[in-house]
C-alpha cells in the first residue's frame, strides 16, 4: 500500500498544473543543475526515496522549535531503495547534501590482487 502512494506521488510531481504529463517534468534538469537521486516525501515521519541505482551518502538536517542548533545526520541509501527518516518528533527536515557512497574499504587491494 506504501508503495502505491510513493509511487502515486512522484507521478503528481511530474504532472503538469494543467493536468497533462510533460517529458519536461521528466527529463533531466537544465544545464548547470545537478541531478538529485534522492528525494524526501514528508509522510508520517518522512520518506527517504534513492531514484538511482548507485548507493548514495545523504546528509538530513532537522530544525526543531525552540532549538537554536539543527540536527545533521548522514546516510547511506543503496540503489532504488527507500527509507524512514530517522527523527521523530515535530520539526523541519531537509537535504542539504548528497553524494555517491564512498567505496568499501580494501576494494582497491582486491582489486590489485585480481588483475595480477
């Protein structure tokens, strides 16, 4: 049912005010833009949806009422995966940075031992 409604909503985004689907809504963005994988669905407690197949680091920062230093988290998302976000609680959450996840560690030396 979750994935019904997640779905349901990245079609609304993309649909235009008039009610038609544009490949403009689609494409890819302008020139200059970067393309963001990750996208945040603000259900009961927040969605955290990886469109790309690469695992991506997220970095979630939450400001809370009253408080005057935000809470940063980062995260690991593998591909086409989604996720709740991990504050609960009244508060504004956003992206403020995203990135490919970093490689595991010794993948290069098992990687120099195989092309031996």
């Amino acid at each position: 049912m979750r994935t019904i409604a997640l779905v349901s909503l990245a079609v609304l985004a993309a649909v235009a005010p008039g009610g038609e689907l544009t490949s403009s809504a689609i494409a890819a963005p302008a020139a200059g833009a970067e393309l963001s994988c990750v996208m945040l669905l603000p259900d009961d407690g927040g969605t955290l949806i990886n469109r790309c197949e690469s695992c991506r680091e997220v970095t979630l920062e939450r400001m809370r009422l009253g408080e005057s230093i935000p809470n940063i988290r980062a995260m690991m998302l593998p591909g086409d995966a989604s996720t709740v976000m991990p504050f609960r609680g009244p508060g504004r959450t956003r992206i403020i940075g995203e990135r490919a996840c970093p490689p595991p560690p010794g993948r290069a030396m098992q990687q120099a031992v195989l092309s031996r």
